[in-house]
C-alpha cells in the first residue's frame, strides 16, 4: 500500500530521478557563480554588487526545499537499493551545496566590511584559493553528473593544495597584522574569507565523497591527506 | 516488491524506528559531551585530554554511518509521510550533529596551539558562549525527543543571544590585538574557536527547524531574528 503514488499524473520513477538530479546539479551551478561573484566583488570592492548576492542566495535555499520535497516524493514509492542512494546522494549533495551559497554570501557580506578599509595586498592570495574552490565545485559537479568515481576522488585528493594554500595565505595574514595594528580588523576579516573558501572546498570532498557513496556502495574510500594546518599555528 | 525487508529476523518497523531516534539522541549528546570536554581543556590548558577529544570524534563519524544505514534499511521498506519525516529529520540531525562534533573537536585541536602562549582573559568569554552551545545542543535534543515543537522554536529564537555573545566577544578580542601585537596569533585561535561555538548554534537551529518539520510537515517556522552582527564590524 505504501508505494501508490499521490499524484494524478505520474510521471515515471526515471523521469523524476533525472529531474532531481538536473535540479541539484542547477543548484551547484548557482553556488560556483554566486562563489565567482562573491571573488569578484571583492576586487571590485563593489558593495550594490555584494548585496545582490546575498540577496540571490535565497534562491539557491529555495532550491533546496525543492530538491527535499523531490526527494519525498520518490522516496514515498519504496525504491530499491540503487535507487535509493541516488536519493540520499541528492539530500546530502543538495545540503553541501546550500552551505556552499552560504559561505559564497558570507564572503559578499565580508567584503562590504572589507571597502571601508584601504585595500589590501593579500586580495590576490584570496583570490587564489577562491579560483581553486570554484574549479574543485565545478569539478565534482561534472563527476556527479557523469557518475565518475575517479574524477571525484582526484577532487577530494585536490582538497589538500586548497588547504595548503589557505595556510599559507592565514600564515601571511597573521605576520602583517603583526606588523600594522590598523590591519587588524580588515585582516581578520579576510582570515574569515579565506576559512569561508577553505570550508567550501571541504564541501566540495563531501560531494565527491557521496558520488563515490552512490556509485560505489559502502565500499570505503582510501583515507586521503590533510594539509590544513592553519589550526595548529604556533602563537 | 520494493517492500519486501531484506534480513531473515525482521524487526517491526515502530522498533526499527525506535532504534533511529535513540541512536541519533546518542550521536547528540556524545557531541554535547565532546563540547564540554572541549571547553574544559581549553580551561585547564591540557595537551593530552585535547588529543584524546579529537580521538573521540571518530565515534561520532561512525555513529552518523550507522544511522545512514539504519536510514536506508528503514527507507527500502517505503514509508508514508509521516514515517518519511522521521527518516528525514534523522539523517538531517545525524548530519548537523556530525558537524557539531567536528567543531568540538576544533576547539580542542586550536586549544593545543593557544597553550604555547600565556593564557589569555578572554578565554572566561570563549566558556561563556561555550556554555550557551551545549545548552542549546542538550535542549534541542530533547525537543527532537519528545516531538516538543514549542521547546524547538524557543532554541531556534535563543540563538540570537548567543549570536549576540559571539560578536561582543568578536569585538573585545579585536581591541585586544590592536593593543597588543603579541597577542594576535592566539586571539585569531580564539576568534576561530568562538566562531566554532557560534556555528555550533547555528545546527542546534537547524535540528530545532527539522524537528519543526518532523511534527509539522511544510509549514512554515515564523521567521527568526539575527544578531551576528560579527561579519558587518567596520574596519
């Protein structure tokens, strides 16, 4: 009894399973451009530009109700095994993905705090490691879409250059706030970009790790390398 | 076909859910402790305990691979709505309790890098919105179990406190570093670390709004006030 469909017209299982995934893969598309925006308004420092994309992350949360409420809906006809992971791949894909716009909007919101101050030379480390994250979302999207274990693994082992280069750019950060107690404010809140853009490359693993999850079952991924040290910088 | 349980001993899908909630209950109060022993080392500087924390957090990953499995188990059988909700909520609360622990783990893992410096007076601040996280965690946890949507909204809405208690803490360790040069690699430790606790606040709010949507479906939370004003600080 539990697997009679609610609605009048019923499309096919496939049909929607194609929808839900074009739906969560338009989602990540949202996210990398809200992220490329973000980067850009802070070269720009262009604060009308920054409060559209704060603005425009609600669609992207909109998305996501949608995508949950698809996920219902086939979840509601009692899939099998295969099936169901695609299901759970795209809840736990969209989540990532949500969090990503968010970080993308913090970043905006950061950078108008950021134009009160004089501009500072480390925008081009920020813009570095903001390139990396959306190339790794960008890159995960396509090994979720084409079902590739291997292009998602090469992301999640890509993470780590991400990481050192955030280190290295928090390492940077800390020295000139050293050397200039007025960079303090500004500095900081560049260290909170650059750990926004760090975590959204942590995102950007889960995915590739929930393309594996789906393709691969519960077959465990090889442990993979962390280089963000940035945690445990000596005082 | 699709409802046919797969194991030769089935359980009765009332105990199978049983088993989903305590084990998610589980998962969250192994995080709350994880925090309080989090707050507890970074207060008496202790090296060894802040390992054994990070240790620990790896029960809290395979609790939450538990209950994706217990989730799909439960799934394949096909659920009406309400059963459905449950499922949801679960695998969403295990995955914000997930979160949480790493934070925990996080402050910890920073308190290692603050105890090569002297101590620092605003760790008594860091104690206080740690305090009003764990507390936020243990109610939300019961709201989740007891099905109480009043008990969940009222976290949801005491979040803006603890939003508020983030920013003035934001604020005083900013004035601090411009003092004092020496003190700007361990405030930005205790920048991240505060900044962990405030996070962690944010997924107590969310497991409030999926507790929500367990009891209530889709109808809409009123909307929330925010006060981290943290990110818009001027230079």
């Amino acid at each position: 009894m539990h697997n009679q469909p609610h609605d009048h017209i019923v499309k096919s299982y496939d049909e929607e399973q194609r929808r839900l995934l074009d739906e969560t893969l338009r989602m990540g598309e949202m996210a990398a451009s809200q992220l490329e925006a973000a980067l850009d308004v802070v070269q720009r420092r262009d604060d009308n530009a920054a409060a559209r994309i704060i603005e425009n992350d609600e669609a992207i949360d909109t998305l996501e109700q949608e995508i949950s409420h698809d996920v219902m809906k086939l979840a509601l006809r009692g899939p099998m095994a295969r099936d169901l992971r695609e299901i759970l791949a795209a809840i736990r894909i969209a989540s990532d993905i949500e969090r990503i716009g968010d970080y993308a909007a913090n970043v905006a919101k950061r950078s108008t705090a950021l134009n009160l101050a004089p501009p500072l030379p480390q925008i081009s480390g920020l813009q570095s490691i903001g390139k990396l994250a959306v190339q790794q979302l960008r890159d995960v999207l396509v090994a979720y879409r084409d079902n590739d274990v291997d292009a998602a693994r090469a992301v999640r082992d890509r993470d780590a250059d991400l990481d050192a280069a955030y280190t290295a750019l928090f390492r940077e950060l800390l020295t000139y706030m050293m050397e200039d107690a007025r960079s303090i404010t500004p500095c900081t809140h560049l260290l909170f970009m650059a750990k926004n853009i760090e975590r959204i490359g942590d995102h950007a693993t889960n995915i590739a790790e929930n393309v594996w999850f789906l393709v691969r079952g519960n077959d465990e991924l090889p442990p993979r390398e962390k280089r963000d040290e940035s945690n445990t910088v000596a005082p």
